[in-house]
C-alpha cells in the first residue's frame, strides 16, 4: 500500500472514493480498466491519507445537507480498512454533520460501523448497498475470490433489515456462460425477498469488458473455466457490452419477480430513492 494526498475527495455527484485499487480480486472487476488510469498495481492499494480532513472541509462548505455516496470504485471494506479505518473516520463526519449515506460494498466487515449506520438512519437516511451476483458459493468463491461470499453478504442484507436500514442491491454483473442461469437468479432475488430490500439494479443480465479488465478476466476464467473464453471470443469479439444470451428470458423473470414483491427495480427509480436526502426532522415536523 501506499499514500497520497488529495485537494478534494467529493465529486461534483457527492461521491467519494477514499483508496484507489482494490483486494477483493472479483475477476470481472472493472476498476481495472485502463481509461481509470490507476498507475500502479491494483492490489498496491493507494491510500488517501487526507481523505478525512478534506471531506470534513467539503461537509462544511455545503449549503444544505445531501446524500454522500461511496463504494462505486472501489469497495470502501477492503482488508486494509480494518487497520486503517478510513471509511470510519468518514462516515463518521458525515454522521455528525448531518449528511445522509450511500454506501456500497461485498464485505461484511461493513457490520462493524452499525453503530454509525444506524445514527445516520435515524436522523437522515443510510442506504446499504450489497452486491450480489452469484448464488452458488463454491462458484461465488472463484468469481469474487477474496471477499464474503453470497451467503454472507445476505445475512449483512438481514441484519441491516432487523436495525430497518434500507437496502439496495446491485445485481451485476453477470457472467455470459458461467452464472447467467435462471437458477442463479432466482436464487438471488429469493433473498432480496427475504430481505426485504428496497430495490435492485440491474442493467441487464451481461457485463462489461474493456482494456485492462478484460486481459485480467480472460485469464481468470482460463484460470477456473477452461473453453469459455473461446466462446467469449466468437460471441463478443472487442465488444464493451456483453449481454447473456439469456438475457431477455433473465430480465423477463426478474421485470415479474420484483412487481410481485414491490422491489424497485428501474434504474431510474433506484437511482432516486438513492439519490434522495430526507431528514427526519422535516418528516416529524410535516405530521
Ligand atoms: S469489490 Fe469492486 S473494486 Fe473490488 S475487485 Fe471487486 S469489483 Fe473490483
């Protein structure tokens, strides 16, 4: 690992990544793609040392209190954060100056700063975002290798249910020819069920490939699936979007589940209730 100073950690969205390079190993991962430009090894994790300081000079500077997001481009649970605690330290601030969360990760790790959650979502809104992309948790261990598998991310979607912190998950991406089955996914939707989340992307049943992440997911899958690169090759060739073959019998059973169970499930949607800040004083003061 190592450090560097920055001048801003929020984007003009109120995103936030505070290190650059992830240890989770997902073998899609697509933080790796060359047009991010991280300039060292993606497992040499670069910290962001003034991270802290500066979200809490931004926090300040807003006029009004908004929805903090974080986790888009690298998980903000990585092995590194039990030591250095950098994302507790931020949500920290954004807990005590009032801001809302929205946080996504693979990482059950993500239980130890309930606490924090659970503030935040009394005076604001925390929103928990948990990937989930294979329900099979041998097949989960070779294609998100380093990281809590399915089964562990669902108990994460449980226990933040039982504290009523809402959750969404993002169901993606999923892999053309190795977990694009109907099984799979009606294996995860069953515990977003069970859950109860209060939405799941999905941008389609495929995923994406460019330079730099697809090098690295070809020679995984050589890796763990012998001949399924091949038939990578023949379907998408240097396409960036690969979309399942199942993909509209998949998006057909998923569109059906998520009405039935009253489930976000447009982008869109999703995106605004993630999006939407909502202070609780305001609600109490409406009644
Ligand atoms: S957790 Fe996210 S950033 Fe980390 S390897 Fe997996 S996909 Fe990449």
């Amino acid at each position: 690992m190592h450090y560097s100073d920055y001048k801003t950690i929020l984007s003009p969205q109120n995103g936030m990544n505070l290190y650059r390079g992830c240890s989770h190993g997902c073998i899609y991962c697509d933080s790796r793609s060359f047009c991010y430009q991280i300039n060292h090894d993606f497992e040499d994790i670069e910290i962001k040392r003034n991270a802290p300081m500066i979200l809490e000079n931004q926090l300040r500077r807003k006029r009004k209190p908004c929805m903090v997001g974080t986790g888009a481009m690298c998980d903000p649970y990585i092995h590194i954060e039990e030591e250095l605690q950098m994302t507790r330290q931020c949500i920290a601030l954004i807990e005590r100056y009032g801001f809302g969360l929205a946080i996504q990760t693979k990482s059950s790790r993500i239980l130890r700063d309930l606490d924090l959650l659970k503030a935040i979502n009394e005076q604001t809104k925390c929103v928990v975002q948990i990937t989930l992309t294979t329900f099979d948790e041998s097949l989960c261990r070779k294609v998100e290798p380093n990281v809590s598998t399915t089964l562990e991310r669902f108990h994460v979607l449980e226990v933040m249910r039982n504290h009523g912190i809402p959750t969404v998950v993002w169901l993606s991406p999923i892999l053309p020819f190795v977990n694009d089955t109907e099984e799979n996914l009606r294996g995860i939707l069953d515990y977003c069920i069970q859950a109860k989340v209060r939405g799941i992307l999905c941008f389609g049943f495929g995923m994406t490939l460019r330079e730099g992440n697809r090098e690295y997911f070809y020679a995984q899958i050589d890796r763990f699936f012998p001949g399924i690169k091949q038939k990578y090759i023949q379907a998408f060739g240097n396409s960036y979007v690969c979309n399942s073959p199942n993909h509209h019998h998949l998006m057909a059973v998923f569109k059906e589940i998520c009405e039935q169970h009253g489930i976000l499930w447009k982008p869109d949607d999703v995106f605004a209730y993630l999006h939407g800040f909502e202070s609780k004083d305001q609600q109490l003061s409406l009644f």
